[in-house]
C-alpha cells in the first residue's frame, strides 16, 4: 500500500486552476473556438485550458516522484512525458491554426508507437510480440482520437476520466497496481478536478485538442498497463462508454459515406441535447455510467474468475447499451446546448 501518489492529487489540482488564471486572457485572445453548425456552445469561449492540465500534471507527478522516491520504471515514463508534450504540442497548433489531418496523425502514431514499444508486459504470449505491438499502436491512435471525438461538450471529459483516473489512484493506494501508473493517474485526476470548475456548464473555457490528445495517450498508457497486468477485462470495462460512443458513430458516418475527420453532431451524447436533455442531464448520466462501470472493472479484479468475468462484462456492455438507447430516444423539443 502506497499513499504518496495521491499527493498528486491536490498538487496537480491547485497548479491547473492557478495556471488557468493566469493563461484566460492570452487564450481568449488567441485562442477562441467561435460557434458554427457543428458547434455544441452558443458563444465566442476559449479553448486551450488542456495546457494547464498537461503543466499541471507532469508537473504534480515529477515533484511527488522525486519527494517520495518513486522509481521511473526504466524509460517507460520519460518516453510517456515526451509523448504527452508532443501531442500538446501539435494540439495547441491545431487549437489555434487547424493542421492537416494527416500530419497530425502521422504524429499521433509515433508518439503511440513510442510507448507502446517501450511498455512492459504482454498481453497475449502466444502471438509475436510484433504483431501484438502493432495491434497495439492502431488500437492507441485509434484511442486518443476517440478521446479527442468525445470532447464536444461542457464536463464531458471531467465526466468520463474523473472515475477512470480515480480508478487507478486508488487501485495504487491499495497497492492492486504500481506506485509509478497510480502516481500518473492521481496527476491526471487532480489536473481534471483544476480544470473543472472552468469547463461546467456554461463553460467559460474549453480543454482544446492541447488537452484531450495528450490525456487519450495516458488514459490508453494507463489501460494498456492494467490489460498487461492481468485485467485485461477491467481495462475494457472502464473505457466501455467513450469507445462505444465514438466508434459507433465513426461506423454509422463510414456507412454514410461521411467524411469522418471533419467535426460534426452525430455522437449520441451530442444527438441527446438536440433532442431534449441538457447538458447536465447528459454528462451527469455518463458520471453516474462511470462510476458504475468502475465498479464492475474493480469486481474483476477482486474476484477473477471466468464466471465474474463473463458476468461484469455482459453487465457493463448492457449498461453502456441502455445509456447509448436512451441518448438516442427522441424526445420531441431541442436541448439546452452547452
């Protein structure tokens, strides 16, 4: 049992608000996301406040690692910290001036391969480790994307990663995991818990690409260390609803023959303001779906039997199911955007 990486926590949280103080009047100035068709917000708001949350947290986990004394793990971690600048890099370009799509998934995947190639554990032995590696790279560009799709509405983001990442601080507390992906994940937590205040609705500050590309990468760093470790069925429970959400959308715009990288309103959380539930209602329901999902991955863990696998599983994929049918369901009047 390690309590040292929940120190991060408030570290982290009080560095993201305090940045974002100071930073508003530079992104309202150069980094204002206007409202269009696409749009889920009404009003001119600036976009950027992930650099608070990126700072603050690489920021949080570097200080407590040194202070506490917590190993590094061999270049898994510093390569992570490189990745995660690259992508808030690129993101607070494209926040500013849009990049092309291409180059900025060119980016992604190197950064991904990176730490993919430098992670520890296997998930399936018997296969070659390449093939496993390179599985593993489409699945993380495929992730932070995801994370960067789902992005599209106040506190959607404080909604889905606020249990996932308290998931893991508290899996390290407990000492079910390593102190090193704990003392990341509480970074993370506390940074979301900085930003929040800012981005509930009506949001006076957006994340920004700056912000939803690097915590897609450490979200994926995070699930791909717990799958390694033998949960592999808790690291697809807890993402279950964010994944779901995307990449039934991504099918249905494919089918459609839609073009799938430009923005758009057709995820199912975005379907269910236009057509009835508020904002609050909407991110208030995926926090509750998170928590429960949590619940299930942490059930997996405790009691790792076939039987409770296969039970935590159907339960959460039916859960996420009802949540997507229910977002879906017209309700006859338009909903209050964010």
């Amino acid at each position: 049992m390690s309590l040292a990486p929940l120190l991060a926590v408030p570290i982290a949280c009080g560095l993201c608000a305090g940045l974002i103080v100071l930073l508003k009047p530079v992104l309202r100035r150069y980094a204002l996301a206007r409202p269009n068709a696409r749009s889920s917000h009404r009003v001119p708001t600036p976009q950027g406040g992930g650099i608070a949350i990126v700072a603050a947290g690489l920021a949080a986990a570097g200080l407590v690692a040194v202070t506490s004394g917590i190993g590094l793990g061999g270049y898994a971690l510093p390569v992570l910290a490189l990745a995660v600048l690259v992508l808030a890099a690129v993101g607070a370009v494209d926040d500013i001036r849009p990049l092309p799509a291409s180059l900025r998934l060119v980016v992604q995947a190197v950064a991904v391969a990176a730490v993919v190639l430098t992670a520890q554990g296997r998930l399936v032995p018997e296969i070659p480790l390449s093939l496993e590696r390179a599985v593993a790279v489409l699945a993380g560009v495929w992730f932070v994307n995801l994370v960067n799709f789902m992005d599209g509405l106040d506190w959607m983001s404080v909604a889905e990663f606020v249990p996932l990442t308290a998931f893991f601080a508290a899996l390290g507390a407990a000492g079910l995991v390593a102190p090193a992906p704990a003392l990341v994940a509480a970074a993370l937590l506390g940074g979301l818990l900085g930003f929040a205040p800012f981005n509930r609705p009506v949001a006076r500050l957006f994340m920004g690409d700056v912000g939803s590309l690097p915590i897609g990468l450490i979200v994926a760093w995070l699930l791909f260390g717990l799958a390694t470790e033998g949960g592999l069925a808790a690291a697809l429970i807890l993402p279950l609803y964010p994944a779901a959400d995307a990449t039934l959308t991504l099918l249905w715009r494919m089918k459609r023959g839609e073009r799938v990288w430009q923005a758009h309103r057709s995820h199912f959380y975005q379907v269910a303001t236009v057509s009835g539930l508020s904002v609050p209602q909407v991110v208030a329901r995926v926090f509750v779906v998170q928590l429960a999902l949590a619940g299930l991955a942490l059930a997996t863990l405790l009691w790792p039997s076939g039987p409770v696998t296969l039970v935590c599983l159907a339960l959460a994929a039916g859960l996420v199911a009802a949540l997507l049918r229910h977002f879906a369901t017209p309700r006859g009047r338009k909903g209050v955007g964010a």
